[in-house]
C-alpha cells in the first residue's frame, strides 16, 4: 500500500500533475477492465454462447446454460461480466439475461457489421505465448508457430471475414480479366495459406482452374486438405513447404498472399521469389497489414495498439524463431511497395477496400504492359 510522509509530500506534490495521474490512473484501470472483457468475448464467442443469445428472448442463466448445454454456474459468472460490460441487459427483478440485437450485430458469426469477437480471440492468444515472448525479451530469440494454441483456427476466421467475405465482390475485380481468366483455367498458388478457407473457396468457384496452397505448418495443411475434400474439389491441392526454400520459375499465372509476407523469415526474398515463379503475363495479388513503416504515422491507424501487441507477441518473434529479421506486423506499406519494386513488379497498385481498414493490398505484374 503507499504511504506518505509529511516530510517528503511538498516535494513529491511539485514532481508532476496530481490531477492528469489521477486520470491517467482511471484510463489505466479502463485498459485493464476492457482486457478482461476481451477475454470473456472470445470466451463467448468460441462457446457459441453469443450466436445463441442472439436468437434467445429475456432468459434466466439456467435456461442459457441449458440451450447451450454449458454449466450454470460459468454460465452466470461469464453473463455477470456480460452484463457489467454493458453488453448484455439485465433485469434484476427476473433474473433474465438479453443480448440485444445491436449488440448482436457485432458479436455473432453472421453478424451484419463483422463479427468482432473473432478478434477478441487475439487476447488470450497473446496471453497464452507470455512466458515464451518473456524468454525471448531476455534471449533476443523467437518462437515457433507451436508456441500459439488455435493460432491457425482463429487466423482462419480472421482470414473468412477479411478476405473470403469479399474475395469475388470486391478484392478478386481489383484484377483487370482475372475472373475470365480463372473460368477459363489458369494456375494460381496461395504462399502461407493457413487452412485453406480463401483458395478453397475459389477452387470451388473456377473449376477449371488449378490451385495450390504452401504453408509451413502441416496441422494447416492437414485441415486445408481436409476442407478440399469435404468440398469434393479435385483441382486444388495444399503442401507443407519452407517459403524460404522456395524456388520455382515461370510456373503460375496468378500468386496469392493473405497476410503472410511480414512474419516470413526473408520477405524479401520471398517477394523476389514470387516474381521469379510467375509467368510472363502473371499477376500478384498481396494482403498485407497497412500501417505505416514510422510509429509517428500509425497513431491513428485502426486498433493500432493492438497490431503492435501482435507484433509484439506473434509475429516478430515467429519471424526471429525461423532466422529472419523480425520485420513486425507494422512493417509499413511503404516497405512492402520498396520490396515490390526491387523485385522487378511493375505497374503496382495499392488498395485499401473499405471493408477492412487495417490492410492494404496490392496488385503487381511481372510484365510491365499489363495493368
Ligand atoms: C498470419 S498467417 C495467415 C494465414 C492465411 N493466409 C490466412 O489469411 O488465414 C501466416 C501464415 O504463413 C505461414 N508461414 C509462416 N512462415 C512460413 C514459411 N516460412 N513458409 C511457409 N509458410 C509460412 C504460417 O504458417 C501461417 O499460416
């Protein structure tokens, strides 16, 4: 507990602004507070006690805990912290718990706005990796994608509301011909896929086409190759590869990456790679995170704090853990256009679609008389 003496407080009163420490102090107990609401979120989420919420009138903790076949009493402690968070009503005389539908519009897997408590997941992620990244502040090492339980379930699900969302609508048309080009076939790769969700989903679309997804992590392969085969598609297959030992010539007409460049253990490399392996007419399409290469700029930037915590956490490390430099998930656009023009890319273009502030991509040709 602190204490003051007589003596010494003058002196202590003139070192700083009692009155901006006293609000400091309450925006520093918010953080806290919103820490742990972020917490119950993924709970929640992952639970499907949200999307069953959602469809539920005014009901008591029981009934919930009963229609979601869930233990009461976790049930009613996780609504209490529902219910101080402001996110679900409370009426105290009936004991009933509601999740309002505006409320709803944000938290459910077919939420209208996007459903953010698939980000929330992040925070326990990050919570679970502590005691590796406090080793790695101590040795200067990195991690290892083994590191970071669920990692790849909840990028997928980042990844299905970013970018399979609006895969067909909004990103693929940003490519002049490329949906003709595609029906009619072409060869198009996916560099760090994850589980697939993105080329799954236009291998279901092009049959025509063939398609390849690499990634470095065979628990990722496996399900992407799983999901191929629930959806029966035959023109799509998915390995496990090192994308730093990747070394392929004039063999794709089109190369996809979703936000797997900047925690690669040689982006660089890897982008002067992707070049070299597509065709002469062939095109780049890259997702990646679009703050700014300078801190001063990223300010402002949507969820900044939390990106640098990522960074902080996941992909920073991930790219030391294999031998990289450690770019970080703010690495900057400006370092990813740098990359893409020492590569030899022409005709590049960088997007920020309205649906997903937080990343920029950009279209690039191998050949300078496309685009
Ligand atoms: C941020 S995740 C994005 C995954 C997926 N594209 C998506 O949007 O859901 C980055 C992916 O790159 C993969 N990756 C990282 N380093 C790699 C490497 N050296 N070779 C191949 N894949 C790698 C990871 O396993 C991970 O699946």
């Amino acid at each position: 507990m602190h204490t003051t003496s007589e003596a010494t407080e003058p002196v202590e009163k003139a070192l700083y602004d009692v009155l901006a420490a006293e609000v400091f102090l309450e925006r520093t107990a918010d953080i806290i507070n919103a820490g742990a609401q972020s917490v119950m979120l993924s709970i929640g989420h992952r639970l499907g006690l949200f999307d069953l919420m959602a469809s539920l009138s005014p009901e008591s903790s029981q009934q919930i805990a009963d229609k979601a076949g869930l233990a009461e009493r976790y049930v009613r402690e996780w609504l209490a912290v529902m219910v101080t968070a402001n996110i679900v009503n409370y009426d105290a005389s009936l004991k009933t718990y509601h999740l309002p539908k505006s409320h709803a519009a944000c938290l459910t897997r077919d939420a209208e706005l996007g459903n953010y408590a698939v980000y929330a997941q992040f925070i326990p992620l990050m919570g679970a990796a502590q005691d590796h990244i406090l080793r790695c502040f101590e040795s200067g090492g990195g991690t290892k994608y083994g590191d970071y339980p669920c990692f790849h379930q909840i990028m997928s699900e980042d990844s299905e509301q970013s970018v399979v969302s609006s895969l067909f609508d909004v990103i693929l048309p940003l490519i002049t011909g490329i949906d003709d080009q595609l029906h009619i076939g072409i060869k198009v790769l996916d560099i760090g896929c994850g589980k697939g969700y993105a080329l799954t989903a236009m291998a279901g679309r092009y049959p025509q086409s063939q398609f390849t997804g690499y990634d470095l992590c065979e628990e990722a392969v496996v399900a992407a190759n799983h999901l191929a085969k629930v959806r029966d598609l035959k023109n799509i297959k998915f390995e496990v590869k090192d994308m730093a030992t990747f070394n392929e010539q004039d063999e794709y007409d089109l190369i996809t990456s979703f936000d797997a460049v900047h925690d690669q253990k040689n982006p660089e490399g890897l982008v002067k790679g992707i070049h070299r392996a597509l065709r002469h007419s062939g095109v780049y399409l890259m997702q990646d995170i679009g703050g700014s290469a300078h801190l001063e700029n990223n300010i402002d930037f949507p969820m900044a704090s939390l990106l640098y915590s990522i960074s902080c956490m996941h992909c920073t490390p991930i790219s030391i853990g294999q031998g990289g430099e450690g770019l970080g998930t703010m690495w900057g656009w400006e370092t990813a256009q740098a990359m893409l023009e020492s590569a030899y890319f022409h005709s590049i273009k960088r997007h920020v679609l309205p649906h997903d502030p937080m990343n920029v991509w950009f279209i690039s040709h191998k050949e300078m008389s496309h685009g």
